[in-house]
C-alpha cells in the first residue's frame, strides 16, 4: 500500500481514500473521459487491467489492485501515470 499511496501522492490527478486491510481500493480520477473507456485504452495501449468504476457504480474513477510484486506494481502505476498525461 506504501507504494500505491508514494504514486498517489504524486499523481495531481489521482486521489482515494486509502484502504483499510484489503489489497484494492478506488481511485477517483479527474479526467473527461468516460472510466470504463479509458480503462479500455489503458488496456489496449499500456496492458494495465483496472476496474472500471462504473461496474460498482462509482463513475470517475476505477477498482486498482495493488497486491504484486514491487517491480509489476511500479511498472503498472508509471504505465498508467503516463496514459493520465494525455490529459495535461
């Protein structure tokens, strides 16, 4: 969690409420684009598999597992911090 919460933190268009005991959380993004079309691209263009938030009636944001090995997990949250500048 320490790691996702370093990204998190800084990420200018990233926030959540960090999980209590459990291995996901939602991240709420400010983007204008639809979540579950992003993640799409995200993971057509990135390979980066996140939930989109829609699916649990959360929109703006997505389901984010961070339970993996240090490496896959920071390659995964640079991959998607770079697929979040498109927006800048």
């Amino acid at each position: 969690m320490a790691i996702a919460q370093e990204w998190i933190d800084s990420e200018p268009r990233v926030t959540w409420q960090a999980p209590k005991g459990v291995s996901v959380a939602y991240i709420q993004w400010d983007i204008p684009m639809d979540d579950e079309e992003f993640c799409i691209k995200l993971l057509k263009e990135e390979g980066v598999l996140l939930v989109p938030g829609n699916r649990f009636e959360l929109p703006g944001g997505a389901r984010l597992g961070y339970c993996a090995p240090e490496p896959v997990l920071r390659e995964g949250l640079a991959r998607l911090g770079r697929a979040l500048r498109q927006f800048d």
